[in-house]
C-alpha cells in the first residue's frame, strides 16, 4: 500500500487555520452572551404601572377608648298593693305604656273599704258627742267649785272624763283617717312619669300587702353601664362624650354620668355609667299601642351595645388608606424617588379618621406617595405618575385610581 508523506510545512498551515476558527467562534459566543445580559437603556424601560400620587397630611384626630357594656334602666321603681286582702277590680295600663307621675294604673275593689270608712265615721260622731257632754259636765262643776257643793274627788272625775272624752275624739278621728287611707289606697297611682316595663297584675285576684303589681322605668331614662379596664378608667371623667351604638345600629350620644368607685377584682374591669337621652315627651297621655319600642329609637333595657369616649384630639400625619399595603402583617407605603422608581417603606399604623390614617415612623411629611394600587408593585419597580382626574390628587388628598401602564401607552 502507498503511503502519503504531508509535508511539515502543510501541516503547521493547517493547524493554523483550525486555531484560528476555534478562536473566531468563541468569540462570536462571548459577544452573543454579553449582548443578551447587557440592561436596556433607560429610554426603553417600560413602567410596571401607572399611578398618581398623594403626599401625607397633617391633621387633628381624635383619641378614643372603645368599651362594651348592657343598656339598663336608670332607675326603676317596683309598685305593689298597699292593702291586705282585697280583690283587684281593674288593670288600666300594660308593659310599655307611657305613663305619667300619679296616673291611676289599677284599681281595687272598695265597697268593704267604704263600709269601714263609714262605720268609722259613725264613731267619730259619737265620741264628738260624748266628748260635747262631758265637757259641759265639767264647766258645771268648775262654776260650782267655789260653792262647796261638789267634794274635790267628784270635781276630779268629772274634769277627768272630759279629757277621757276628748282622748276617745281623737281615737276615733285616727281610725277614720286609716280607713280613708284604705280606700285611697284601692287606687294603684304612678310614682313618676315612666315606662312600665313589667306587668304582673291580675284582673280578679285576692292579693296580700306588698305584693308587686308593676315595674316603673322612672322618667323613661336609660343608661349605658361601660366595661372599662381598670387601667383606662382614670382617663374616662364626668361630662365624657360618648357615641353608644346598639346592636340594631342605632346610635345615641351621651355623656358619663358617673364614674364607678370599685372596680371587679376577679375581672380588673370598672363600670362607667352614661346617661342617655330621654324619648319621653311631657305631657304625653297613655294610649293604645304605645310602647317602649316606639319611644326609645332602637335602644331597650337589657340589650348589648358598644361605645366610643372621646378623649380629646391631637395633630397627627396621615395618609389615604388606599396608599397603605399590608403584608406579612406589617404596613407599607410606596415612596415615589426622583427616578420615577418606587422604594417600600414600613410604617405603623395609629389612629384612624375616615378613610384617613395615622402613621407612626420616620415618614417625611413632603413624601410623593402612591395613591393606590400599591399592592400591585415592588421594591425598584418603575412607575409613570400621571396627575389625577378629580380631588385626588398630589395636595394631599387620596389618589385615583391606578391605570395599567399598558392601556396608558395605548
């Protein structure tokens, strides 16, 4: 077989030639990888989104300590029967009538009672009587005392059975005087202008003395008994404004009447005691179909309700709510650089007005914040910030609301 002899010279061109494809190939590799990882020019970066902005206000807010607590009567009174075994006639009123101080709200039967006031009567008359005779017994003997005619001891009994007479007078004018307290009493009157709020009254029943007939809430007044914690109650004084709500949502506002001076010992909880307004109109008669519910606006005896006490107010910084993001549990704001880019910052949230926040922190208070849409962007996103359409806007107002930066490019 006939071998070929390259010459050495042919060789040495040859691998020249391979080198220098290898080194033309890797270089054309290298500059392809650089020129994909190399950032686009700053004019050709697109925003994440399109926002308008707000800056943080200053402004007063109001502190306030929220408390639960029962609604209850201001007082109640309890009406019963004064006299012992006698029938009742008549029941005028029923639970939730409105009624006025001395109102007849019941009646008794009276014709034993007028029977007795008139048998007592009948003593009174014949004790005046007797009294008349022994007084003129001893005018005669006080005349004929000088005369001798009369010993001194029939002087002394007839002067003594003219006090005696009087004295029996005076007995029998008290026993009339009870039996015509009975007869008053068979007529249940009102203490106090009110609400009834119980009945237990019965048309026909015998009843003893002491029994109770109805519950009084003495002038219709209620109030709020907070729950208050023991370390909250010395910032709560007398003349407190307070905005009670019910659990129907009805609202009223109060004020604190008074300050418990224990508080629970078990529960470290103190009761405030706030006075609400009255619904009661003077004057008003009872009639059919009145009742607590038409008069009280929502709020009853007995129901649960919440309040808030105003405690003064203070100047503070704060901003819209829709420019505050949670999460992870904490709150954040987007602060608008001179870039255009966003920087996350963390904040504490405090009091709240509206739809107004408070924050706490190192805030600046010339701060460009996003408006809204916060939630949609991250630390070092670009934005386009466009002026808002309404009152929203730069001047510290809550922003519009927020465009995708494709359709503001459209």
């Amino acid at each position: 077989m006939k071998r070929f002899k390259v010459k050495p010279i042919t060789a040495f061109l040859i691998a020249a030639c391979l080198i220098a494809a290898g080194a033309t190939a890797l270089f054309v590799i290298n500059s392809g990888e650089k020129s994909q990882s190399a950032p686009p020019a700053a004019g050709t970066a697109k925003p994440a989104l399109t926002v308008t902005t707000t800056r943080p206000q200053r402004s007063p807010l109001a502190f306030q300590l929220s408390a639960n607590g029962n609604i209850a009567a201001w007082q109640e009174a309890s009406i019963g029967t004064e006299s012992n075994g006698l029938r009742l006639a008549d029941v005028r009123v029923n639970v939730g009538d409105v009624v006025q101080r001395g109102q007849l709200l019941a009646r008794f039967a009276s014709e034993s009672v007028q029977a007795d006031v008139a048998q007592a009567r009948a003593g009174v008359s014949e004790a005046t009587a007797n009294a008349a005779e022994a007084t003129a017994n001893a005018d005669r003997v006080r005349a004929l005392q000088s005369t001798g005619t009369f010993s001194g001891q029939q002087i002394q009994q007839y002067l003594t059975a003219e006090q005696a007479a009087k004295a029996r007078v005076a007995s029998a004018q008290a026993a009339l005087a009870a039996q015509q307290l009975r007869l008053q009493q068979t007529q249940v009157l009102a203490p106090d202008s009110g609400l009834i709020s119980a009945r237990s009254a019965t048309v026909g029943a015998v009843l003893g003395s002491g029994v109770e007939l109805f519950r009084l809430i003495r002038q219709g007044r209620l109030e709020w008994r907070a729950e208050v914690a023991a370390a909250d109650l010395a910032r709560v004084a007398v003349g407190t404004a307070v905005t009670v709500t019910a659990a129907g949502g009805a609202q009223r506002q109060g004020r604190v009447r008074m300050v418990a001076p224990t508080v629970d010992p078990q529960t470290r909880v103190g009761l405030v005691y706030v006075d609400l307004p009255v619904d009661l109109k003077a004057g008003s008669a009872v009639r059919e179909g009145t009742s607590v519910g038409a008069t009280s606006s929502g709020f009853k005896a007995g129901m649960f309700a919440r309040g808030e006490f105003a405690l003064g107010s203070s100047p503070a910084l704060t901003v819209p709510q829709s420019a505050v993001v949670v999460r992870d549990g904490f709150s954040y704001v987007f602060r608008v650089n001179p870039d255009q880019r966003v920087s996350q910052l963390k904040l504490q949230i405090g009091r709240r007005a509206g739809d107004r926040l408070e924050v706490l922190g190192d805030l600046a208070p010339d701060a460009l914040l996003v408006a809204s849409g916060a939630g949609f962007l991250n630390e070092g996103d670009l934005v386009k910030v466009v002026p808002a359409t309404g009152p929203d806007s730069v001047s510290n107002q809550p922003a519009a609301r927020v465009l995708p930066a494709q359709a503001a490019i459209k």
